[in-house]
C-alpha cells in the first residue's frame, strides 16, 4: 500500500490528524490501529452487558474555540452539558475540589487547619528557590502540610514513585494556574455570584476550577467512532488489529516503509510520504532504521499503566453523585473511582442501576496487573464497602479492563531525553511528526493531543515547519514562523495558562 500519510494510533490526536486530512485536503491516509475492536485510545468507551465506561473519565472541555466547534462538528446533536462535581476522600471525610474553605475547616478541625495556614505562610515567605521535584513545586505553592494532605498519597499511588523523585516540570503543567489564592478567590466569586453580584472584569476563571463540561451521550468512544466512520467514508484506509512493527527511512526518496503485523499474524507493508505517530515514543524510537542514535537514551522513557475494576450496583439512591472521587486515603489501593451515570445517564443501560470503575494505577506485569480478574473484583468490592461508598450487597458483579502506557513517567530525566529525540528526529527524519500525549511523551490533556495533531497536518499541507507542534500546553501561545494574521485566520488560541517555573 502506497499512501501520502500513515498515521499510527486511532486515538483523539490520530483521528484528529485523519479528519484534518481528509476534509481539507486530497492526500491519501492510512491509520493504523493495534485495536481489533476500539478506537480512541484512552478515550474509548467500553461496554460490558450494556454498561458503558470510560478509560479514566474525559471532560470535553478546551480554551480554544476551534476544539469546541471541532467537537460539534465530529458529533452533531449528541454533545451534552455536563455539572462537574468531585472530591477527594481523605482521613475518613470528604472535600469538595476545589476545596472550600469552610466546609476543609470544618473536616481538619482547627488546630490542623492552623497550622496548615502557618505551613502556607512559611511558604509563601520562605520558598524553595530551586524546585526540581513535584515534591518541592507543590510545597512551594500551598505549603508542606497541604502538600501532605491533598497531594502526596494520591500522586504517589498514580505514578508508583516518591513524590522527590517526580519531576517538578509535570505539576507546572498540570497544576499551573492554581493556587491556594486562587481557589479561595474562586470560591469568594461563586459566593458573589449568589448574592447578585458580579466577578470583577478581567479576574481570570482557572480551568482547573470549570464548573460544567460537555460530554458525549454514551462516552467519548462515540465520538471517536463517528469520527473514524466519517474518515473512513472520505475515503482513508483504516486497519485495525494492526500494529506498527518497523519504521524503514530512505534518506534518498524521502520516504518510509513501515511493516506492520496484524492480529492473524500477517504483514502489511505500507509505503508513505509522512509518518504521523501517537504511539509511544520509546517504542518509535526502537523500531526506526536505521538506528537513531537517541534509541538508548529513548529505551530510559518510562510509562505507568493502569487497570478499571468496572462495578454494577444496585442503586436505591444513597450512592454518591461526583463525576469522580480522589482516593487520598494509603489503607486502600484504589487511586480513583468513577460515577459513569454523573457523566451521562445514558451510561446505565436500566433504572435502579449504577455502574462505578474503581481505578488502581501499576506497572503492566507487577503483582497488581497480574491478578485475575475476579481477585481484582473482590479487592474491588472490598475496598468500595470499606470506604463507606457502597454496602457489599449492592455489588452485582465486575468487569475488568487493563491499559498499558496510560501515562508517560515524568521523571527527572523524561525533559532532555525528549529534548534529545526530537532534535536528532527534525534533522534525520524529518517527515516523522510525533503527535499526542505518549507520542510526545508529554503532560497532554484531549485538546491538547488533538491540537497537536491539527498543527502537524498545517505543517504537512504547507509543505515546512510552520508551527512549533512542541509549544501546546507549554507556552501562551504556539509558536509560528508565519505571520500573525496567519495564526489568527488557523484560530490558535490560548489553552492554558502560562508556565509558572522555567
């Protein structure tokens, strides 16, 4: 198969690139999906007896316009608003998130809520000036005691590491923009909202802070199959089961050989122009030729991966409303756990049901990952009535769904090994766009994976590198070396705010 662009990865940047190429442009597209059922990456919806659920919960919500009026655009009429509602578990109580103050008073009692305005104080006059650690970061924005309360147990049970050992880099990216300040100033607005009053003009609203979202009626995996039927039907090429096992570069024709293998063991060789991938760079990296010379720094790039523990209850309508809850409490190893009918009703398929995913974070083939299913069930089920979100004989059954690579490690080398392969690759193949959140092997929300890919597709019709892909979610704004009328007339838009350490 001959095609000017190959796209590896049927997730929301793979699709994205397909459906950019597809309607603006006359370029023949292939995407190849490891899958032999699902697309949308994490963003699928899985289905068990009729219960929908998602692979972690995705808000649809974006800074930019042109996402928004994208989502519309792939899912007509069946994009619905959300309430956001969550809140995190901890010492036996719950707080809302963002916290508000009264009710966090209240549950820590006074003298803990003294001093965790002392450490904050101390902070704020004393900071670290060097932050090189999630640890140090975090600590530097609300204060150690905090820190310890409503950051440390939860990030450790995500990434499976000390919170000194996580790079500072991803709480700039993912925590940026909020502050204790912030939030109280969040919640003084909502507060003078209800009296009648108006926010300030100018007073920023923090993403973090959004009240509602949209979301798809029965989950993002509806979306992402509407929008592979329509790319399929423009007339691409979509091959799924089929996995990307070698990236062959011929310097001379400027062109790549890729061989992929499918489920029945069959190959598929594909012969393209472009090469856009959303699959994990280290495993990119290891499979080009000839060798790259950062493919043994590449083979350090580490990934977290995680499993849902899918429950079906039965509801008398004593459960919890949240979209989700945080799990701050080190007696259990749940991380997380889902409400699917808070995120659309038409997620349970009969009244008087519920269906909840409790999420535990590990690393594929530990002791966690390795469990059978029905033992994850139980030590579902036990932890579910354990922490007083449901009685045992509510539980009807489970249903267990594994994700590899879910999350790239952001550790304290991830930054310059990235750094080092993305120079190498924009000399030596530069027809190789990395794109997404495990392409990158960068902090990247839904938006900001699909951007990224609307980006590389810019840079490919226009034949150079016009945008900077690597500046989404990094900078105010992306960085083009064309003129500013250009960008303004593409819609570029500001998605989060700016980096607060350097």
């Amino acid at each position: 198969m001959k095609v000017d662009v190959l796209i590896v990865g049927a997730g929301p940047a793979g699709l994205t690139a397909a459906w950019q190429l597809t309607g603006k442009s006359s370029l023949s597209v292939c995407v190849l999906e490891a899958d032999p059922t699902y697309v949308g990456g994490i963003s699928r919806t899985e289905s068990h007896k009729g219960f929908l659920f998602d692979i972690g919960g995705h808000r649809f919500f974006s800074k930019s316009a042109e996402i928004e009026a994208m989502w519309s655009e792939m899912l007509p009429g069946d994009m619905i608003d959300r309430p956001r509602k969550s809140r995190i578990f901890y010492g036996g109580k719950f707080y809302s998130y963002p916290l508000k103050a009264f009710e966090a008073l209240r549950n820590l009692g006074v003298l803990e809520s003294a001093l965790c305005v002392l450490s904050y104080a101390r902070a704020r006059v004393f900071p670290q000036r060097v932050t090189r650690s999630f640890h140090q970061w975090v600590a530097n924005q609300f204060g150690e005691r905090l820190f310890r309360i409503f950051f440390k147990t939860y990030t450790e049970k995500v990434w499976g590491m000390s919170c000194d050992d996580l790079s500072a880099d991803w709480a700039a990216q993912r925590i940026k923009g909020l502050s204790l300040a912030s939030a109280i100033g969040a919640a003084l607005g909502n507060s003078l909202r209800g009296l009648g009053l108006r926010r300030a003009r100018g007073t920023r609203v923090i993403k973090t802070l959004i009240e509602s979202f949209r979301y798809p009626r029965r989950g993002p995996g509806m979306l992402w199959e509407n929008v592979a039927s329509t790319v399929v039907a423009r007339g691409a090429t979509l091959l799924k089961g089929c996995r990307a096992q070698r990236f062959e570069w011929d310097a001379g024709s400027a062109r790549w050989t890729v061989r992929a293998l499918r489920h029945d063991g069959s190959e598929v060789l594909i012969d393209a122009a472009h090469v856009i991938s959303s699959a994990p760079m280290r495993e990119v990296v290891a499979a080009v030729t000839p060798a790259p010379r950062t493919r043994e720094r590449a083979a350090r790039l580490a990934y977290r991966d995680f499993l849902t523990v899918a429950l079906i209850l039965r509801d008398s309508g004593d459960l919890f409303d949240d979209n989700w809850i945080y799990i701050h409490d080190s007696k259990v190893k749940v991380g997380r756990i889902q409400n699917f009918s808070s995120w659309s009703p038409d997620m349970v398929p009969r009244a008087g049901s519920a269906c909840l995913g409790l999420e535990y974070f590990c690393f594929e083939g530990d002791g966690l990952w390795n469990t059978a299913d029905r033992d994850l069930v139980e030590l579902a089920a036990t932890e579910l009535a354990q922490l007083g979100l449901a009685r045992r004989e509510q539980i009807e059954e489970g249903y267990v769904v594994r994700q590899a690579k879910a999350y790239p490690v952001y550790d304290d080398q991830y930054r310059a090994i990235v750094d080092e392969v993305r120079a190498e690759f924009a000399t030596r193949f530069p027809t190789m766009h990395f794109v997404g959140r495990n392409g990158m092997h960068k902090y990247n929300n839904q938006d900001h994976a699909m951007m990224t890919a609307i980006l590389s597709v810019e840079n490919i019709l226009a034949g150079q590198q016009r945008f900077d892909v690597w500046a989404v979610n990094e900078d105010a704004e992306y960085h083009e070396h064309a003129s500013a009328d250009e960008a303004a007339a593409l819609g570029s838009v500001r998605l989060v705010p700016t980096r607060l350490n350097d």
